[in-house]
C-alpha cells in the first residue's frame, strides 16, 4: 500500500520542505514483562520552507491516542492511515508535534523486540531499526537525510540496564516504586535508523580506550566533545549480554579487538571518535549479525561462544566488531543521502574491517584478505551471476527495493571493488581522500559523488569513467591467460584475455569490459612448495592486453592471475596450471594464493567448467593439508552442497558416500583438541550415513565412544542429535530430555530444529503449519524470528527430497499471501527457505514460472522467487555436466 512503502521521490520532496531539530521521545516500558504494547509519547521540533504546505510523518502503531500540530489537536482517525499521519497546513518555519501512541512489541526483530529467557524468565528488549523500523517505536520522519537530535527518556522496571545512543543524564524513581526512569542526553545530529534502546537485567561489562593523541590537527566534535593536539581522552567502552551468557562471555577479548579497531581507525581517518561512549550489546534473536546504532552496537548473541569454535568463529566475530566500529565514522557521523547509496556504506565498512584486521600492529588475523577472497567473493560472484544481479549502485525507488537489497553486490562485491579502487589510487591517497570527506561532510549526508570527488583530489586520477564501468553497471568479468611457448618451453607471448559473459536472463542492462588493476603471480616448485618467484602489477583493459615482461622466460609452474586478489573477476586457470593446482594445490607456500585457487575451483563447478566429481576428488586430495581452518570449513560447506545439488543424482550416492568415509578419515586423524578436529567432526555430523556412522554419532552422545580429545559440549551434542533426528534415530522423547538438559533459548532453536528434521510427514507438517499457517497478525500466536527460522533449516533436509515433494505445491499456493500478511524479515525467511530447491527439475521451474504469471507478485517478491530458481537452473546444468564426466569416464 502507497502509506508503508515510502518512495525515493516522497522522500526528496519530504526533504526539501522539511528541516527537523529535534526529537523528544518518552517510552513506558513499564509492561514489558507481559507484552503486549506500550506508551510511545514523541514530541519532534521541525522547520517548514512553506506557509501552510502539507506533509505527514511516520508512525506504526495499534493505537493513535493524541496528536498536537503546533497546538492544534487532530482527530487521530481522520489523518493516520496505514503508516502515516497527516501533517495540515505547516507553518512556515519552526512547528512542533506531539504524537502520543500505543506502540507494539514485537518477536520478528523488526522495532522493540521482545524476548523472554527460557532460564530466568525475564524479558529482554532491544531495538532494530534498519531500514525503516524506528516507526514502529515513535513518530519521525523516517528517511536518512533528515537527520536530528533525540533525547529519549524511559520508564522501565527498577534494577533495568537502560542503554540508548547517548549517556544517561538522571535516573529517578519512575511513576511507582518498583520503576525507575533514565533520562538520557541528548544525541548529536544524527539519522533516525541508528537511534537504539536496549533494556531489561543484562549483565554488562565497562572498561575504556585511551586516545593516544596525535591526531594532525585540533578540532572540535559535536556531541563528542572538544579536542586538542596532545590531549588524551577517554571513551567509555561496555559489553552487555544476558545473565545466562555472562559465564561465556570473553570480554577481554573484545575489548581487545575493539580497542585495536580504535587505533587503527582514528589513525587512518584522522578523526576522533564522533561519539560519547562506546556499548556492545549482544542480543537475542538478532537477525543480522549486527547493527551500527550509534554508540550503542548490537549484535547477535551466538557471537557469545558457549561452546568450543574454531578459530575462524573468533575472526568472523572480529570482522563484524570492526565493521560495525567503522560505521561510526562512514555511515553515523556521514551517512548517506538515500539508500540507493547502502553499498558505500556497507562495503566501506567492510573493506575497512578486513583492512585493520590484515594491517593493524599485532592482529591475530594477519591473513584477512584470503578469509575475504574465500568467503566475500565468493558470495559477491554467486550474487553477481543471479538474474536480480544489479549495479553496485542500485536504483533504489522505495523501500521495498532497499529491503531486499542486503545482498552480496551490496556488501562483498561493494567491497571488492573499493579494494579494486584503493589498488588504483593507492592507499596513501585514498585514506587522504577520505579524512577530507569526513572533515567536509561531518554530521551530514553525502552521495557517492562527494567521497570520488575527494579521492580525484588526493589522488590525481578522473575517477568518472571507472566509476561509470564499476558502479554503474551489473555483471561479472572472466579473465584467462593466453600463453604461446616455443619449441623450448620459453613464453613466446603472453596476453589475458578479458570477457564479459551475457547477463542471466531477466537481468538489466548490457555487459561490459572494465578496466582492472590485478597482479599475476609467477610460481615455482622449490622443496616440494609452490612459492611465487615474480609478481607483476598491471592495468588490464579492453579484451586483450598484452603481458611483455612475460616474454621469453621458461613457463612456470603456475601462472596465477589477478594474484594479491586487487580486482573482482573470476580468473581462469591455463591447462599447465590446472594441472598443477589440481596436483599441489595444498603445496602453496601461502594461504591467499591456496584461496584463490579453491575460489577458482568452486566457480567451475558452479558454472559447469569442473565435474562435481572432480571438485570432490580436489577437495579430498587438498583439504587435509589445508591450513587455514575458515578455507577448510569453506570446503566442507561447498563439497556437501555440490553433491546434494550439483551431483548427477545417480551419482549422488557414491559421492556422499567418499565423502562421509573423508570426513571420518580426517576427524580420527586430526590433532586431539584442535581446531582440525572440530571442524572434520561438524563436518561428519552433517552427513554420517551408515548405520556403524550414526551409531558413532549415538555413541559420542551418549558418552558410550570417544574420540580422543573432542569435547562433546552443548552446540556439539545438538549437531549430533540433528543428524539423528534427521535419520530417523531419535525420537521426540530424545530431543525433549536434550532440551531439559540444555534449556536455554539456544537448546529451544536446536529442539525446533531437530523435531522438524525427524523424516516422518506428520513432522514436516507440523513444522509447516507452525511456520506457514500460525497467526500472523498476532505476534504472541506466530513463532520468534529465531525458532521460525530454526524450523525451516530442519525442515530442508537434503536426505528427504521425496518426503518435501508434496511442500513443492502447497509453497506456491502460500507464498504470496505470507509475503502480503509477515512483516519484511519474515516474510522472507518463508519465501526464501522453503522454496523448493532441492527438487532440482524441469517441473519445478516450470512451476515456478507458473506461479510468477499468475500471481502478479510485487518487484521485491518476485526477486526473491527469482533468485531461488535461477539456483534450481543451476544445479541442473551442473548435473549434466557431472554426468557427462561419469559418462566420458566410463567410456
């Protein structure tokens, strides 16, 4: 409906004639332990460019009970509707609004989430407000570049942490004597999307960051206070997690971490941190992994481990804390304009994040860049060849295109290219760039145009035409060695060579060559290791380009392009070096060059270039001696999810079957203890198979086999009793005396998951009545964010494709109106995960296509569909070509 779905041209028209200063918001969270709603009393001081123009604000909420415009009382009923509240007849210059409403809690993670303990059955809140969620809690005009102060004051319950984006002013007895209520500072000038509350009895832990000074210049900050050279100041830092956490919670390694990302970030920005504090607060059913509120973080509380991880766990959390701590600079003290510009915001964070994890003194991460070229680029180039791929700068019309665009443009390719983009103007002049843009644009709104134009300054370069080849349009770039050798194995001439593959079908636009700034690496077998001998940097444009210094040396072992992983492309291998690779690809001296060829590995198989079959005899000749633990986990991943969607289903079997008997091998082969170990025994409880490997799976669970070293603890002993389920070896007695041993909100996730898992049909269709069929509207009748999506991955088991035949039907005649009754986040964990994915066949592309031309689904839901059946496409191209290797095989 046109009232919830605010359009970019509203909001610029919105922009132009408004002018806000202010807010002041009172919350009532007096009831928060029953639900339900609560009081939300808004009163926003604004200026208007026109006498008597009309306009309206944003507001979601059961109850309307007041509105005051200037003194003037409006009937609620005549000017709210759906989303909006009319606003008459504005004078011109300042006016003020109260807007006095009942406002809802919700269990979605959309708003003021609501969650209960299952351990000391008290309730925890926290706000999540991106993209256009501050609505749901107090009136504003809810769109980035209206930027203003707020100060908020709440009533909780006494004994209550209390956490918003400013430092709390006074704190006094609330109404009643078991209440108390904490009024708050007042913000800087900030968007209404990264304005937070947290409350309820979290258990917090404070410490500081000591500016070291040092900083080029003197200068003063709004709402962070003053500064001058030599001065050293403090900023509070706090960690907050429920009590039932608080025994896992390694505080002193985040501290750590987050006091590295300060150092590093006021180093390179040459800005002191815009902001009066500095929380952390890791939350409940969270569902992205974090969020930018300014000064007051949240995050997703599974990054509080409370069971053995691997180290990749810890590096990923640290992305996610650095990303986030960036943000706090690029996105709240300069934020952008309109959302057609999330991808600067997202992919310079990330960008920044992985930076100071490879480049900051003493990181424990010194190897960031192969995690990113691993895990990122990966996704950016499975995003990229979808047929919803997009510009890195998207068209965004309204909010409904923003919502669904959190995806792998907006953040890993995003990403790749600003790192493409700082190899072409240098570091040096790109950090110069942007401490220009944060001192010109501090506190305000800016568009893509304003940091280039920085960088064109600092760096000497016309940005405008890589700008047009980058940002400006969609898909990916293919580059392949042209090698000619003489008759003596001398390079004779050496070119790579650039393509641009058609767009998938239904995507926008046309492709395109660009120019890439990439290295080629040059390497040797010395000692049994492929070390690199020679690195050449280069410009690559047009379709050929031409690579002298490679003329008239010896062929290499390995030529490896685009080396140092500078550019976004999918390299191709000559068939010298595949060979090689295919050989040693665990012999690489370092772990980027390894990741890269993995990387390169992958795409072939996705795109038809490498039989399944082949990547899983690769995968089992290089991962045992792989030593990146986040690539081995990467591996693990994509080998399952080749063979039960891109295997030739006849196959399937025998592959499964290698690879089961891989995962066991390597499990009791490994490091009693280690990371290794961990991760081959996660990797075995996906797919043990047989009934001697799920007896082991029984065994380590019960106690009764042990495998030296591997500690069976909570999130360990529900990966085993998943499989089990899921194998039809326990039963609900099993998972219900699980979960009274481990009653917690995550043992609930894992008891949800592990019932719709067991392979029975009365499972599967309890598990979709609870997720497609309960009461939408009413938020304590449908199922938490987090157990929904808990349902859903145990309902899409791979091993029961002719138990989720039927769903096939039932999805296509539910999915719209899920989408038009679920609030955004989840309608789409309906939409997306239980699409019929695993029914790889014509029928269900045929289906699909179907339901798209009579159901006339709006742009955001036929994206989501769309993007779903482009991987059923997929994978049945690559069963063929996994079949036809059988077939060349066999004949």
């Amino acid at each position: 409906m046109p009232g919830t779905n605010l359009t970019r041209d509203e909001a610029q028209q919105r922009a132009r004639l408004i002018a806000v200063d202010s807010y002041e918001i009172d919350l009532d969270l007096r009831g928060a332990q029953e639900g339900g709603t609560f009081r939300s009393e808004t009163v926003v001081r604004f200026d208007s460019a026109e006498e008597g123009a009309d306009s309206f604000i944003d507001l979601i909420a059961p109850k309307l009970h007041q509105v005051v415009l200037n003194g003037k009382e409006l009937n609620p009923a005549e000017v709210f509707h759906d989303s909006r509240i009319a606003l008459p007849s504005l004078a011109a210059g300042r006016n003020e609004l109260k807007v006095v409403a009942d406002c809802a809690y919700t269990n979605t993670g959309e708003g003021l989430h609501r969650f209960v303990d299952p351990v000391d059955q008290r309730a925890y809140l926290y706000t999540q407000f991106e993209v256009p969620d501050a609505r749901r809690v107090f009136a504003n005009f809810e769109q980035p570049d209206l930027k203003a102060t707020f100060a908020f004051s709440v009533t909780a319950p006494k004994g209550w942490e209390v956490i918003s984006n400013a430092p709390v002013k006074a704190t006094a007895t609330g109404p009643d004597s078991d209440t108390a209520q904490h009024v708050f500072e007042p913000t800087p000038r900030i968007s209404s999307y990264i304005t937070a509350l947290i409350a309820g009895p979290y258990h917090s832990v404070h410490s500081s960051w000591e500016d070291k000074g040092g900083l080029r210049e003197a200068r003063s900050v709004e709402g962070g206070g003053g500064r001058r050279e030599g001065e050293r100041r403090s900023v509070p830092l706090g960690i907050y997690c429920r009590p039932s956490l608080a025994e896992h919670l390694d505080a002193d390694a985040i501290f750590e971490v987050t006091r590295q990302g300060f150092d590093w970030f006021q180093e390179k920005f040459d800005f002191p941190y815009p902001f009066a504090k500095y929380d952390q607060l890791f939350v409940p059913e969270f569902n992205a992994g974090a969020m930018e509120n300014a000064g007051a973080v949240t995050i997703r509380d599974q990054y509080v481990f409370r069971s053995k991880v691997t180290d990749a766990a810890y590096e990923s959390r640290a992305e996610t804390i650095l990303h986030e701590l960036a943000h706090m600079w690029f996105g709240d003290l300069v934020t952008m304009e309109w959302w057609n510009d999330l991808w600067l915001n997202e992919s310079f964070a990330t960008y920044t994040s992985i930076a100071c994890q490879a480049y900051a003194p003493n990181s424990r991460w010194p190897h960031a860049w192969t995690t990113f070229a691993n895990s990122m680029k990966t996704w950016a180039y499975r995003q990229d060849q979808l047929p919803s791929t997009h510009p890195i700068m998207a068209e965004i019309r309204d909010l409904d295109d923003v919502l669904v665009n959190f995806d792998g443009i907006t953040y890993a390719k995003g990403a790749s290219v600003l790192k493409q983009l700082v190899a072409y103007v240098g570091m040096e002049e790109f950090f110069e760039g942007v401490r220009a843009y944060f001192k010109r644009h501090a506190w305000g709104n800016t568009r893509l145009t304003d940091l280039l134009g920085a960088l064109e300054e600092t760096s000497g370069r016309d940005l405008k035409a890589w700008s047009k080849a980058w940002l400006e349009t969609a898909g990916i770039n293919v580059l392949r060695p042209q090698i000619e050798l003489d008759a003596h194995d001398v390079i004779a001439a050496f070119h790579i060579k650039q393509e641009a593959p058609a767009l998938p079908a239904g995507a926008k636009g046309e492709p395109v060559l660009r120019p890439h700034r990439i290295a080629i690496g040059v390497y040797e077998m010395r000692d049994g290791k492929l070390e690199r001998t020679e690195r050449i940097e280069l410009d690559v444009t047009g379709e050929l380009t031409e690579v002298p210094q490679m003329v008239g040396r010896h062929r290499p072992a390995v030529v490896l392009l685009n080396d140092d992983d500078l550019s976004y492309a999918k390299v191709r291998l000559d068939p010298d070096s595949l060979a090689v690779v295919t050989r040693h690809i665990a012999d690489f001296s370092e772990s980027l060059p390894r990741a890269l060829s993995w990387a390169s590995a992958w795409d072939m198989t996705r795109d038809g270039e490498l039989a399944t079959r082949d990547y899983l005899e690769l995968v089992l000749q290089g991962a045992a001696k792989e030593s990146d633990i986040g690539v081995v986990q990467s591996l693990h991943r994509q080998v399952k999810l080749a063979l039960d969607l891109y295997a030739a289903p006849e196959w399937r079997p025998t592959g499964l079957a290698r690879w089961t008997e891989a995962t066991l091998e390597q499990l009791r082969a490994a490091e009693p203890g280690s990371d290794r170990q961990l991760a081959w025994a996660r990797a075995f409880a996906a797919t043990a198979r047989t009934d001697e490997q799920l007896d082991l799976l029984a065994g380590l669970l019960d106690g009764s086999q042990v495998i030296d070293g591997l500690v069976v603890d909570d999130e360990l002993r529900w990966a085993l009793l998943e499989r089990l389920a899921a194998t039809g070896r326990a039963d609900e007695a099993a998972i219900d005396a699980e979960l009274a041993r481990d009653a917690t909100a995550a043992g609930e996730r894992h008891a949800a998951t592990a019932r719709a898992a067991r392979p029975t049909p009365e499972a599967k269709a309890a598990a979709w009545a609870s997720v497609v069929e309960s009461t939408a509207s009413d938020a304590k009748a449908g199922l938490p964010n987090a157990v929904q999506e808990a349902v859903i991955g145990g309902f899409v088991q791979t091993d029961q494709r002719e138990l989720l035949a039927p769903y096939t039907e039932k999805y296509f005649a539910a999915v719209k109106h899920a989408w038009e009754t679920r609030s955004h986040e989840m309608a789409q964990q309906i939409v997306v995960g239980l699409y019929p994915t695993l029914q790889v066949s014509q029928e269900t592309l045929d289906a699909t296509d179907a339901w798209l031309a009579s159901a006339e689904p709006n742009a955001a839901l036929r994206r989501l569909v769309v993007e779903s059946r482009a991987g059923v496409e997929r994978a049945l191209r690559a069963q063929a070509a996994d079949r036809a290797a059988g077939a060349a095989a066999q004949g």
